[in-house]
C-alpha cells in the first residue's frame, strides 16, 4: 500500500470525516487538503495519540464555507479572526474528537512590533492561495505536507518525507526568521525531536541554542510587564515532551541551552554530576508527575512552586493530564531529604504510613524512590502495606474502614483540639497495627485513653 493510500485509508474509516464526501459534492470547486500532524504521523506508521485533524480549503469564498459548515454541525468561531474554522461535524462531540480545523489557505507575517510572540502575525487568508504557499508558513518541513483528498497526491514542496526518512526536524526556510516569527517553536523542535527521536539539523539547532534565553523575554504594557512567551504555552510544550520521552527531552533541553533557560537551578547541579539525570531514563511508564519529581529533586522544596511557574508546567488548564501539582512535587521532594531507611519504614506509626503510603503522592514517591536507587526501602514499603490490605481484606487503592470518629472522642468530653487528633492517630495505628479489630474494640481502647 502507498503512502497516499493509508491516507485515503485513513480518511475512509474515521466516522466523524463522513462529512467530506458531502461536503466536495456539494462544492465541487473547492479542493480539500489535509495537512499538519495527521499527515507526518500517518506518513510514519504512528498511531495518533488523538483523533486531531487540520484541513485546509481552497477555492470556496470563507462565507460559503462557514455557511455549510453551520448547516452540517457545530462552528466555534474562537479561530475566526486567524482564518480557522473550528467544526464538529453533526452526531459527534467532545467524547469523540477534538474539534476539526478548517481553514482558508492563508499566509503570515510577524507584526512590526512583534517580537517573537505566538500569534503576534498579521494573516492574509485566500482562498485562491495555492496550498504551497499555505505550506510555506509552516514551522517544519515534516509539518509542510499536505495531502490533496480529491486527487489521493501528497504535495510536499520542501522535502518533508526526504527528512522524516532520515529522522530531521528541519526549519521550513531560514531558521532564524521562522523562531523570530514564534519563539515557542524552539520548544516544539525539541518535543519532536524527544518524541520521535528524531535529530534537529545542525543550523537549526545552531539558532535554538542561539535564541534559547529569548523564551524569557518580557514587554512592559500598559499596565503590566509580561513575558513575550506565556508560560502557560511553554508549560504545553514542555508537558508533551516530558510526558512521552521525559529522558530524550531533558538530553535535547540540555543540548539546546534551554535547560540553563528554564531550569537554570538544575542544569548547575547537572553541570557538577551528569548522572543526576540517568535515572529519568529508567523511567518504564509515562507519569509526568514522576519526571518532574525526579527533575526538581536536588532543589530546595520551598523552590519548587516557584521553578514551576517559571516553566509554566503549574500553569495548564486544571483538566490537563500534564498539569504538575506542585504540592505534589514539593511533599515528594521534602520526603527525600533525609532518605528514609528500612527502619524508619518499619518502625513508622501506622497513622503516618498510610498519610505517605495510601495515597496518589505516595505512589509517587515509591517510583521516584525506585528510580533513585531505594528499591530495598521501596519494597519494605510495599511489604507492610500487602500486608494491612491482607489483614482487611481490601484490593489495592481502597481505603482501611475507620473504626473510631472525631465525633466517638468528643462525646467523652475532650475539646476540640490537638488531642483529638492524637487519639484518632494513635487508635488508627493501633488498628493498622492489627492490636484493634473492631469498632467496639476501638470504642474500649477509646475510654481506657480518657478516663
């Protein structure tokens, strides 16, 4: 099967592209074209992480194309002013793909004052552009081809399947003006290269390492001083990349200079033991939280909100999978300083076990501690707590059932306070412990403490 036809296969059985058929019949001059990441990952065998398609349209005037985009599903209109129509075609919605981009072939130029931030262009949409000079706009060369759906043709006007052949992220044109016109290309250069393991070409890596610390720029507006690259964009990208290959990110952040950029705290400590990062590599699950906890763990806890914020990696919207709790990340860190021991796993009260070890932060800390070498305590950790789930017969992830209240304490006369919470402590590890059994166990052990 040829390249064109997984693509026509492609198309053919994703339900939510039905529309196109109809869509070319209805509009028999307009020319269809598929373009962006679906194009690059099909052309390279990749399943797509997400059902994500770009089309661009030519030929049709942009009211007669939202017309029947409007007729045929939903229109948000949040990329109107850039020339993108974003569709859901009728019977589908969020549950089942992103919305589908459709735009004008259009061409972009950085204002005057622009200075290096994204969407700062002034766009020119055409609908009698042709495709190449849409293309030419385009951050990669393995971003810059286009399949043209009536006619089953790839167009690929600056050799993108020559460089996704030999594994290159290449700059579409000159290199400088293309992260001139959006600085946070220079992170998306290195996510691809991380996640497809791929090499970014020499002068484009020249100009990475030469702009790095422009990510980092700030303007002064009327108001407010601001950087020129929100971080909550540098968060996205940064996110992708440590999410899906944190070991190839952090190689490709350090070659490119943008480790000193953007976690200068850490790239010192690299600076003195290049190994402080080898244990990213052993990573055998995606888990975003374990990289970053892995990453920032030489820094003093009180930093870690901080150095997030400077990355954007705690600035992403709460529903993203790749937003970093930094309270998270700080209690695991705090809990590497000093290591623990197998003794103080064993001789830990059962109350402040469960605290660290029955918990999402606690399975966090397990992998980190594992990474950094602390399996025998790891596995003493794992040990007593196959253990409480065996003595109560829960499945990992359930919760022991309480045995005594606040309210079974304070009917004994004890104020609200600090005791209260000492005896609920002392009765839960007794009950951990397997010295207390049952509520009415507990309820005796209770009025022995407070008589």
């Amino acid at each position: 099967m040829t390249l064109e036809e997984q693509l026509a296969k492609q198309l053919r059985k994703e339900p939510a592209l039905n529309f196109l058929n109809e869509f070319l019949a209805d509009n028999p001059e307009a020319r269809f074209f598929l373009v962006g990441g679906a194009v690059r990952d099909t052309l390279l065998g990749r399943h797509m992480r997400e059902l994500d398609y770009d089309f661009v349209v030519s030929g049709l005037e942009a009211e007669r194309l939202e017309q029947w985009l409007e007729q045929h599903g939903d229109v948000d209109f949040v990329g109107r002013d850039f020339g993108v129509f974003k569709f859901m075609p009728s019977g589908f919605s969020h549950e089942h793909i992103e919305f589908i981009d459709i735009a004008l072939p259009r061409t972009e130029a950085p204002h005057t004052t622009s200075s290096g931030g994204y969407r700062e262009f002034e766009i020119q949409s055409d609908p009698s552009l042709p495709i190449e000079k849409d293309l030419e706009r385009r951050d990669f060369t393995i971003n810059a081809i286009a399949f043209d759906v009536q006619n089953g043709t790839l167009i690929d006007p600056f050799n993108g399947q020559v460089d996704l052949k030999n594994r290159i992220i290449r700059t579409v044109g000159e290199s400088e003006q293309r992260f001139n016109e959006d600085l946070s290309r220079i992170l998306r250069a290195v996510r691809f290269a991380s996640e497809l393991h791929f090499t970014i070409e020499e002068q484009t890596l020249q100009t990475i390492q030469k702009k790095a610390g422009d990510l980092n720029l700030t303007r002064t507006t009327e108001d407010r001083t601001e950087f020129v690259v929100p971080r909550e964009t540098i968060g996205a990208e940064l996110g992708k990349a440590l999410d899906r290959a944190p070991a190839s990110a952090i190689d490709w952040l350090g070659r490119a200079h943008l480790m000193d950029a953007l976690f200068p705290e850490i790239q010192r400590v690299i600076d003195v033991d290049p190994t402080y990062v080898f244990p990213l590599a052993q990573l055998k699950e995606r888990h975003i939280m374990v990289a970053v906890s892995l990453l920032m763990r030489a820094l003093p806890p009180d930093s870690i909100e901080e150095a997030l914020a400077f990355t954007g990696l705690n600035s992403l919207p709460k529903e993203s999978p790749r937003r970093i709790d930094g309270e998270t990340v700080k209690w695991v860190v705090s809990r590497l300083h000093p290591p623990l021991t197998i003794d103080d796993v064993l001789q830990m009260p059962g109350a402040d076990f469960e605290k660290w070890f029955f918990n999402g932060k606690g399975s966090v800390l397990l992998e980190v501690m594992t990474q950094i070498g602390h399996a025998d305590i790891c596995t003493a950790v794992r040990d007593r707590r196959h253990a409480i789930e065996t003595r109560w017969l829960i499945e990992p992830g359930e919760k022991v059932p309480l045995l005594l209240s606040g309210d079974d304490v304070l009917t004994t006369g004890i104020p609200q306070g600090p005791k209260i919470r000492k005896l609920l402590d002392d009765c839960r590890s007794k009950q951990l412990a397997g010295e207390i059994l049952s509520r009415e166990e507990a309820l005796a052990w209770l009025k022995q403490q407070t008589k």
